[in-house]
C-alpha cells in the first residue's frame, strides 16, 4: 500500500512538472511573452501578429524581463496618446511654474508688510499715470472747445467755417477721445490689480502659514 502512494506521488510531482514546462518557453536566448485580449499568457520564441498587437516582454532565458514594447496603436490611438501625453507635460509644466512663483513670493518678501508695501507703490504708480492722463485730457479738451469757439464765431457771423478749422475740430476730437479710452483702460487695470494684489496677498498667507505648519509651529 505504501508502495503504490509512494509511486502515485511521484506521478503526481512528475505532472506538475510538466504542465510548469509547458507553460514556459522551452530552449536558450531570448524568448516573448505576451497576455492576449481574454487576458492569457502566451510564450514564444519568436514574435508574433498577437505579440505585436497587444504589446510583449522581452525575457532571457532566466525567465527576467530585458524590456517591454508596448502594443501596436493605430494613428487615432496615437493621435491620443501624443495628445494625452502633452496636456500631462503642460500640466506638469504649470504645477512646476506654480511652484517656482510660490518660492519666488516667499523668497521676495519677508513678511507681509513688505507685500503691502510693494503692492501699494504699484497702485501708486497706476495713479500717477491716470492723474497725467487726466491732465492730459483737460488740455485736449480746453483745445477742442476753443475750436469750436471759433467755429461757432464764424456761424454767428454768418461765414462759412474754414476746411482747415473742421479738419482741426475733427482731428482733436479724436485725440479727446483717445484720451478719455486710455482713462478708461486705465481705471479698468487698476480695479483689477487691486483684485489680483488681494488674491496674491491671500496666496501669501496660505504659503506662510503651510510653511509654519510644515516646521510644526
């Protein structure tokens, strides 16, 4: 009886071994492996269609993996691979950007005092541009009314008004009007400078306080 177990065993072990072989590469040098679309392995001393379709290992004889090629693609599926690959660069590019500023904002300015006071030196220049402008406006506008000041003394003397004097009226309406748009752009960027100066001072204090959290104070 133990005999025959004795016996029964070593068929047993010579089976399993068996099948383990099978599933491997026989021969030396190197040898493919790939999983196919229902998911099973596959082993081949040579490439294959499938091999090439759905992408394979190249493994020595030691069973260790050398390298992996990917699956073939068609031009769509590399079309959105290169595609899906630049958005993660230029993701990745405007994280590493976001990083730099950050250390930037921390390295410039010691504490928030000194961003207040960078901040407030802008807005004060973005003033003085608008007080030259406005001055500038005035001028202009004193100039085309005095045109037509003299427009107006030619129509109540029932003359006609020169070609030179209506070409001149004409011209400084539009240096007036240029004047009064550039104003205008300039009180638009300065409102929005005011809201980004907050927002940035904001970012400041979030920065500084995950820094003291991260020194665990």
């Amino acid at each position: 009886m133990h005999r025959i177990v004795f016996i029964a065993s070593i068929a047993l072990s010579l089976g399993v071994a068996g099948l383990a072989t099978a599933a491997q590469p026989s021969g030396g040098g190197v040898h493919y492996r790939w999983v196919d679309g229902s998911g099973l392995p596959h082993f081949s001393d040579s490439l294959t269609q499938d091999a090439l379709k759905y992408g394979y290992d190249v493994i020595d004889s030691n069973g260790m993996v050398m390298e992996h090629v990917g699956k073939q693609l068609s031009p769509a599926e590399r079309a959105a691979a290169q595609k899906q690959a630049a958005e993660a660069a230029a993701q990745q590019h405007a994280l590493d950007e976001r990083k730099r500023a950050d250390m930037d904002l921390l390295n410039t300015y010691a504490d928030e005092d000194a961003l207040k006071a960078q901040q407030q030196q802008v807005l004060e220049s973005l003033d003085e541009q608008m007080s030259t402008t406005r001055v500038n406006l005035h001028s202009q506008d004193a100039a085309l009314t005095d045109l037509l000041n003299r427009a107006a003394d030619n129509e109540r003397a029932k003359e006609p008004v020169p070609k030179f004097l209506t070409d001149q009226i004409a011209t400084q309406r539009n240096v007036v009007a240029n004047e009064r748009a550039l104003l205008e752009r300039q009180k638009t960027k300065r409102d929005a400078t005011v809201q980004e100066q907050a927002q940035e001072l904001q970012h400041y204090r979030d920065l500084k306080a995950a820094e003291k959290a991260d020194r665990g104070y």
